[in-house]
C-alpha cells in the first residue's frame, strides 16, 4: 500500500510543478509581448471561457468521485482511480492559468476557475488511510481481495 501512495504522491505533485511551470511560462510570454492577448468579449474569448467552465463542471466533480463510482478491490484498481481522479481533477487548473494569461491578465474569473480546481486538487492528496478507507467495503458481509 505505501508503493502505492508514494506513486500517488509523484503523480499529485507533480501536477503542481506542471501548474507552477505554466504560469510561469504564461507569464513570461504576456511580459515580453510574445503573443497577441486575447480579448475576453470576443467570441474566441466567450468559446475559450466556456469550454474551460463545462471542463470544470465535468471533470472537477466526476474526478472527486470517481473511487467511489468504481470501489476498487485491489491496490492496482484503486492506482488508476486516484490517479485518474488526481489527472482530472487538476487539469482545470492548468487550463485556467493558461486562460487567464492569454486573456492578458485581466479576466479574473478563469484564475477563480483555476483556484477552485487547486481546491479540489488539495482533497485529492493520497494517503494510506484515504486509501484503505475507499478500499474498505460498505457491506461488512462482503469479500475482500
């Protein structure tokens, strides 16, 4: 169970750096005037905060719960649910920092967008307790592997 977390925990943290290497880069892009901001009336503008806003509503939810849609038996079943859960969870994440960015900083409402995700991220963490708590079965009469 512990190899199983701490594959977990590469996985959650690195979804971080990949969040922190983003902006980073975002960033840095808008200050040296590498591309042409987006306008966030225009209709790119509206699509782009739509589609970021529908992947929050689905993937943000459906990742949280994913373990339990599936209750996995096994410690390889319940790795490729937390691991699925931590991928979907922090993808908004990214896709709202790059939103904000390309928006040239001024459309607040994608880095909300991006924080809510880093939320559902943190609640995401794996722990061996997590871990044998979502593994363990509701019905007491049931078998476990």
């Amino acid at each position: 169970m512990e190899q199983v977390v701490k594959k977990l925990n590469w996985i959650y943290y690195s979804q971080m750096v990949i969040a922190l290497i983003v902006l980073t880069v975002m960033y840095y892009m808008l200050s040296k005037g590498m591309y042409e901001p987006l306008d966030y009336l225009s209709r790119k503008g509206v699509i782009v905060q739509y589609f970021i806003i529908a992947d929050a509503l689905i993937t943000i939810p459906l990742g949280l719960y994913l373990v339990k849609l599936f209750k996995p038996q096994t410690p390889k079943k319940y790795f490729k649910c937390a691991a699925s859960r931590i991928l979907l969870v922090s993808n908004t994440m990214h896709l709202g920092i790059i939103a904000f960015y390309w928006m040239g900083g001024s459309y607040k409402s994608m880095l909300w967008i991006a924080a809510i995700s880093a939320i559902a991220w943190y609640f995401s963490k794996p722990t061996i307790g997590k871990m044998e708590s979502e593994m363990k079965p509701k019905d007491p009469n049931e078998e476990t592997y």
